[in-house]
C-alpha cells in the first residue's frame, strides 16, 4: 500500500523534492541502504572535511525541504540527509509503529550503513522523537543530538 493517494500525487511530490535540492547550488550524492526495515535513501551533501551530522526531517516532510532549511549547516559539517522510511521522498514506503522501538532500531541500522559507530544527530520534530527512539536503543552511537 502506497503513502500516496496516486502514483500521479507521488510522481509530482519527488519532481517537487528534485526541484528543492537543485535550489541548494551545491554537489551532493545520492545514497541508498538497505535495512531490515527496507530500502532507505539519504543525501550527503555540505563540507565533506567537516564534522558528520545526520539530519532527520520531520514528519510527512522530506530530507529535501528539511536541507533548505538547514543551509546554514552545509559549509560546516558532512551532512547525511535521510528520508524517513513511511514518509515522503525517495525511501521504501514502509510505515513502521509509532509505539515501540522500530524507529529507533531502523535509525542505528542506518548508522550501521553509512560507516559509522557513532555520529551526532540532528532532528526537527517528527525527528526529534526518531532521535528519542535511537537513544533508548543505541545511546553509545549517538555523540551528540540537537
């Protein structure tokens, strides 16, 4: 079952989020890992010799939206961007339990993935209470959370 009301209401929704991250004027890469959760994709994107942050979005917005409104971070820190799983954007369509730890397991996989055993973390919102999730299940990967 799709997020989406239509595979057209989708179609429009990711040309809205290419559209958004071609307004940040800056390289990135797209980056997809694979989960126990399913498939998740990320940005990474800022200054590659900066600090690593990963960046949650908040809920039913996306990685692309959440970068325009973080780009006073890009010259600074090594950003990966993540499209929450069971939101919109470019991640399976997977909607985990808001009850339980499943955010937060799927969050520590994700760490897992992209080569870290630990990294700070930033999250608006919905995020942030992905962030809360990942501290009950994994603290020691988390250096910092904002």
């Amino acid at each position: 079952m799709s997020i989406y009301k239509s595979q057209a209401g989708k179609e429009k929704s990711i040309a809205l989020y290419d559209k958004q991250l071609s307004k940040l004027n800056m390289p990135f890469s797209d980056i997809y890992v694979k989960t126990s959760f399913g498939k998740t994709h990320l940005i990474e994107i800022g200054n590659k010799t900066g600090k690593p942050l990963l960046v949650f979005h908040g809920g039913n917005a996306t990685t692309a939206y959440n970068l325009l409104m973080c780009q006073f971070l890009l010259n600074d820190f090594h950003i990966y961007a993540v499209d929450t799983i069971g939101h919109p954007g470019k991640s399976d369509e997977v909607c985990l339990s808001h009850k339980g730890y499943d955010y937060g397991k799927w969050a520590s996989e994700v760490i897992d993935k992209i080569g870290y055993d630990s990294i700070a973390c930033l999250g608006g919102s919905f995020g942030g209470g992905i962030l809360a999730k990942l501290m009950c299940v994994a603290p020691k990967k988390l250096i910092r959370l904002f």
